[in-house]
C-alpha cells in the first residue's frame, strides 16, 4: 500500500489489514492517533515522562484486545477511553496518599479528570489553543516554539535573546498566562469545540 | 515577580526544588485561587508541550511499540535452552523534570541489577506486563516523588520504586515468569525498549521464568556482572558490594561488564561476585552433616568408632526399625543430591530405606558388591536393576530429589540391621566429589 493510501484508509481498513495478519499496518493508527491522545494526557497529567509512558500503555492495550474491539466504530474514542481508564487508575490511587506528598500540585490538575471524565475540555481547550496561537506575535510565538518544541535550556535561549534568565521566565509566565485568558474568551464565545 | 510567581514559573519550567515544592504547596494551601492558577497554568503547559511535541517522540513512540510487538531479536539469534548475549539496555532519557535522574544515580551507587524480558511476537498479542500479583501490608510504589500504597493487580510503570516487604510478588503477564522479593527490598522498574528491567538496589528477588521460546530471553545486568539466560529459575541477591546469583534450573552466563571474565552457573550452583571483580562459585547447597547430629528416633542409635568422622556413628541393630532424618534449606527449588559416609562389612548389612520429606522412601543399597570393614563415601542411590553377569547384584544410580524453597528433610529408616551412617553431604552440584571418595 502507498503511503498516501495508507493515509486515505479508513480505520476499519486497517484494522482489517492487522486482522489479517499486516502489524505493521498498526503504526498507521499510532502515527495517526498519537498526537490527540498526547494532548489529552498532557492536559491532566504534569509530566511529559509519564504522558510517554500512558501514550505507549494505551497503544499496547488497545493492540491486545483488538480482537474485542468492533472494527466498524471509530479507533480514537476506544483508544482515548482505554488512556484515560489508565488515568483514573492512577488517579484513585493518587487519592489517599497524595494529599501528604510533594506530589500533591501534579494530584491537583490529575484531580480534574473528575470533573470531566471524558476528557472533553483538553480537546476543546487544545482547539482554542491553535486559533490563540495564530494571533500570537512571531516573536512570541518563537519563544514557545524554541523552548517546547526543541527543548532548549532556557539559560541559552536567554543568552541568545540577550535577557537574563529570570526576565525570559517571566515572559514564558506571562506568555501561558495570556493563552489561558484567550482560550477561556473563546470557549465562552463557543469558539471551542471538539475535533471529530 | 512575586514569590508565588516564581515557584509558579519554575514549576512550569521543572525547575522547582523540593523546598520549592514544599513552599508553592504551602502558599496554595487553603487558596483555591492559587490553586487553580497552578492547575490551569500546567495545563496550558501541557497542551503546548503536546502542541509542539517534537518529531522525535513520534519516531520513539513507534520504534519502542514496534520493539513491544514484534521483539526485536530473531529466532536464529535465540534457541530454546541455548544462551544468547543481547545488548545492555540503552538508560531512560532524562526525565524533563530531572527527578529520575537523581533516582538513577542515587541507584547507581549500589547494586543495580536488570532483568530485561524480550518478547518474540508469534502472530498471538501476548506482551510483558508488569504487575503486582500480591502485595503485603508495607508494600508501596513511589512514581514522581509521591509515594503510592501498593496493592495486588496494580500495573507497574517506568520509574516506580518499589518498597517490598518479604513475600510480594510481580508478575509478567503474556510471560509466565514470577518475581518474588525474598528479603524486605527496594527495587526500580524500568521500561526499556527491550522491556521490562528491574533495578534491584537491595534485598533478594526470585526469577522463576518458563523454559523460554525461541526468540525470547531473560537476562541480567549489575554493575559489575551482565548474565544472560534461557529459560531458568534462578535467585539474584544484592547487598554491600556484592552480587550473588543462585541458579535452580537451566544455565545463567555470567560475564563482567568490561568483558574480560565470564562463567556459565549451571542448575544448582551459586556464583558470587563482588565489586573488585571476583568470582567465586560453589553449590547453592551443600550441606555436610554429622549422622549423630540429626534427628533420630529409636532403635537408631549412635556408636562409638574411631575411624568415623568425630568418632561416632549411628546404626540400627533391629531390622526394618529406627529413622534418622537429616534437615537442610533449599534458597530455591533445586535439584539435590545425597552422599552418605557408610560401612557396610556384609551384604546382610548394607541398605537403609531413604526417602525426601518422609515421602518416596526406596531401598538405598550402600556398598552393592564393595562390602568391605572401612568408611566409604557413596551417592544415595536407587536401584535401577540387576547386573547381567552376576543377577545377585543390583545396579545402582545416583538418586535426584526435587525439593522446593525451603526446609526439607532426607531420611533413612533403618532396613537390615547393622547397616552404619557416620555422615551426610546433601549438595544441589550433580558433580560433587567428597574429597576421599573411593572409585567406583
């Protein structure tokens, strides 16, 4: 199969494909799905460590129990429900200890899963992030870009702009702070919304 | 900025301390709005992290998949019972918070030990998944700084410490193997791309694995050791600076990591390494014990010789009555063989009934055509038949008893009268000679 047809194919498709015998045709869906799910995840949960891990957890046990899924309905939301099952897990194992630990702050965002099960904020809030970062000036825009997207240490992407660290930092803060107002102004003007 | 502000933003950033963890929660504590800010702040955080997620988490995402699902050695690299060398698994990357980091390194500088499961995939979806099949009271994961009461059925993850009192077990499903912390133990697990890894920094852990397939292998790593395996039950102990690997079944290859010594440790036998590199191998049992020293019951009894081992020995003078029952540890079930130093002067005095755990007694004949008036060391053995030139005699073999972890013990009933044990070697080393063995 071409990798444009493999682009085209619907996901039944491809799970025929797997049935059949072709594994690899399973990257397909990962390479397909992977990005919707990391921004679920990453939403609720603080480290990118642990999001890799959940990521890979899903994909395993989405894989193992093929044989149970019916292929005529979508992959994302089987797969997005079997991450966050992995999510809640933790989450009530969290509960009774966490509140003692210094993990409580990353306790407290994983806590919001209860107010919203499905997960259905972070792929609004995700949507309403990209129309905000197209408003974004350049400069700032590359800001976020060189420290999230290349993962440079923040003490040389200040050099490079020549800031002192600490003045970069307070861009970074001011920067997510000014994201979260716009995404907040967008879903309340019903510019939100999930992606199917 | 304001102190709140900043512990926020090196929060965002995984720049904040552990004092800095402390102090941020303290200025949260009973202020929800700061609470939120936290929250909202680390999600936007994540959004953008996932918005710009870099190529290279895809690429790793579905290279490690692709090691999960199909294995990554071949068939040809690995044959059932056959030892195969794999590479040391690659170290996790730097957590983006630095913590593993300093997790890692603080396990470094004590005995690290990795088991490290490949799967072959055989067109089923069976894959290693780390769990806890039991978890005793005590028993706790530690993830991120934040520690996790553990508890049965919970799935182990990358990075998590396990605290585990004697007794807690780990299971690999879609692999039969067990895990079983002998001792109180802290141990890392880790996920490799080559699967599951366990950095065992204390305590003892049992490795029961299934005679593996072919394209499958079970291996370990410490500092000082890299161990590779087929299919073996074996014991793996780490204290101070050194290293002790028993074996049960199977064979381990043991290999220091600059390369330069190896040693295969077969079924029953023990290798000990420690830190400046030195090799000592020896049986996991082997236990010599005087015959007067054991537990008898009447009309066994002990007699004076000079020539026996501390001067005594025991015999029965009533056929068919009297027991002697020798008792020994097995660290792991093993496979266990007896010598017995004996006198048998006639063929009318030479065999006891001996059997494991007072069950499978048959008649040990101790010196079947060698009747002579001195101390022999001879295997307890089993007759297997009679000899064809000469039917009056039987042939004998060399008995095996199976015996699992714990205590177990060898008994001999008294048969003909007079028959003399002065002493007992019970060894799990299917080729151990007693020193003054006589030829056979």
């Amino acid at each position: 199969m071409t990798e444009r047809a493999e682009q085209t194919a619907s996901d039944a498709e491809v799970l025929e494909r797997i049935r059949s015998g072709d594994r690899d045709a399973y990257m397909i869906l990962v390479q397909r799905y992977h990005s919707r799910l990391r921004s679920v995840l990453s939403f609720y949960c603080a480290s990118s460590t642990a999001v890799e891990e959940y990521i890979q957890d899903a994909f395993v046990q989405a894989y193992v129990k093929l044989d149970r899924f019916d292929r005529q309905r979508p992959f994302l939301p089987w797969l997005k429900a079997i991450a966050l099952n992995n999510l809640k897990d933790e989450l009530r194992r969290c509960k009774a200890v966490s509140s003692a630990q210094e993990g409580y702050l990353r306790y407290l965002q994983l806590a919001r899963l209860d107010q919203d099960p499905d997960a259905l904020q972070a792929e609004a809030r995700l949507n309403a992030l990209d129309a905000c970062l197209e408003r974004l000036p350049r400069n700032q825009y590359e800001i976020l870009h060189e420290c999230y997207s290349r993962s440079r240490p923040l003490n040389e992407m200040a050099q490079q702009m020549q800031l002192k660290t600490s003045a970069l930092k307070v861009r970074l803060l001011r920067l997510r702070r000014a994201l979260r107002d716009c995404i907040a102004l967008r879903l309340a003007a019903g510019e939100g919304g999930t992606r199917g | 900025m304001d102190r709140f502000d900043a512990y926020l933003s090196d929060y965002l950033d995984d720049e904040l301390s552990s004092e800095g963890t402390r102090e941020l929660r303290r200025l949260t504590g009973g202020a929800p709005d700061r609470q939120n800010e936290v929250v909202e702040l680390a999600q936007v955080d994540g959004l953008l992290r996932a918005r710009f997620a870099p190529d290279r988490l895809e690429q790793d995402l579905v290279r490690r998949l692709r090691l999960c699902l199909e294995g990554q050695a071949s068939a040809a690299d690995t044959q059932a019972g056959v030892m195969t060398r794999i590479r040391r698994p690659a170290r996790q990357p730097r957590a983006r918070r630095g913590l593993r980091l300093q997790r890692m390194a603080a396990a470094a500088a004590v005995v690290v030990i990795c088991i490290i499961l490949l799967t072959w995939f055989r067109g089923d979806t069976r894959l290693i998944v780390a769990r806890f099949e039991n978890a005793p009271a005590g028993t706790s994961r530690e993830y991120d700084h934040t520690v996790y009461e553990a508890a049965a059925g919970m799935i182990l993850r990358s990075g998590d410490r396990v605290k585990a009192p004697a007794g807690t077990v780990l299971v690999l499903e879609g692999e039969p193997s067990r895990c079983t912390f002998q001792t109180a133990s802290s141990a890392v697990m880790r996920i490799t791309n080559q699967g599951v890894c366990i950095d065992l920094e204390n305590g003892g852990l049992e490795v029961e694995a299934a005679v593996q397939p072919a394209g499958r292998c079970l291996a370990v790593l410490t500092p000082e050791v890299e161990v590779t395996v087929v299919g073996t039950h074996f014991l793996v102990r780490a204290s101070g600076r050194e290293s002790k690997v028993d074996v049960g079944e199977g064979v381990v290859r043991v290999a220091d990591l600059q390369g330069s010594r190896s040693a295969d440790v077969k079924a029953g036998m023990s290798l000990a390494v420690t830190r400046e590199g030195d090799f000592r191998q020896q049986p996991l049992i082997l236990e010599f014990m005087e015959a007067e020293a054991a537990d008898l019951q009447a009309p066994m009894q002990v007699l004076a010789d000079a020539e026996a081992s501390g001067g005594r020995y025991i015999a029965s003078l009533t056929g068919e009555a009297g027991r002697a029952a020798f008792r020994f540890e097995a660290p792991l079930a093993a496979s266990v063989y007896v010598w017995a130093r004996i006198k048998a002067p006639l063929s009318e005095a030479d065999s006891f009934y001996a059997g494991l755990d007072s069950r499978d007694e048959m008649i040990f004949d101790l010196a079947e055509g060698r009747w002579n008036d001195t101390w022999q060391w001879t295997p307890l053995g089993v007759r297997t038949g009679k000899q064809k030139q000469d039917p009056f005699y039987y042939i004998t073999a060399k008995r095996m008893f199976a015996v699992g972890r714990g205590t177990h013990t060898i008994d001999f009933r008294g048969r003909e009268a007079g028959s003399r044990l002065d002493a007992v070697i019970i060894t799990s080393n299917p080729d151990f000679l007693p020193a003054d063995t006589v030829e056979q």
